[in-house]
C-alpha cells in the first residue's frame, strides 16, 4: 500500500480553505443554539431513561454538557500544561478545577 503525500500544506492554502478554517475556528467562538426535543407522540416513544441515584441531579435543559475553548494565544495552554504537571493531574481535570475557581472569584466580586 503506498502512502500518498499531502497536497496543500499551510502555505499552499486556496483563500477558499483559508476562510473555511476560519469560519470552522470562529464558529467555535459562538454558542450553539439551545434545540428543544420533538414532542414525543404515542406510538413512539422515547426509551426509558437510565435510573440515576438520588444524589445525582438532572441535567438542566438549555446547558450545555461540554465546552470547546479555542485559547487567544499559547500562554494559556502552556501554563495550564504546567500546572497540570505540577499537580499530576490531566490538563481537563486541572481545567475544570481552575474554572471553577475562578467562577467563584468573580462571583464574590459581583456580590461584594
């Protein structure tokens, strides 16, 4: 089996690609559309739902469960890659932990 070589690299770019990267990089930036789910009819119906413990509460409608950061330059994924480092945790971990640090700060600044 022969290994094709790539045909346009990053300074072969048509404008036509280069602005669809962008488009794809600047959609990130925006949030998506909150969907509501079809109404569901009698016939069909959606499964039943996994049982959940009582300490585990149900997703609000209209959050979203995940979150894609498109970082404005290399300083903050180098420094959370060092911190994750230094606390031998996974970079999403150490993120989750500092976001929610730091949700805290600004919401003592907003009520102080």
């Amino acid at each position: 089996m022969a290994i094709k070589k790539r045909t346009t690299t990053g300074k072969e770019r048509t404008p036509e690609e280069a602005a669809a990267i962008e488009a794809f990089g600047a959609a990130a930036d925006t949030p998506p559309a909150p969907t509501r789910p079809a109404p569901a009819t009698q016939a069909r119906q959606a499964p039943a739902a996994p049982r959940r413990s009582a300490a585990a509460p149900e997703w609000p409608e209209g959050v979203s469960k995940t979150l894609l950061i498109r970082y404005p330059d290399a300083e903050l994924a180098i420094e959370l890659a060092d911190v994750a480092a230094l606390e031998d945790r996974s970079q999403h971990k150490t993120a989750v932990r500092a976001l929610q640090r730091g949700l805290e700060i600004l919401r003592a600044e907003h009520r102080g």
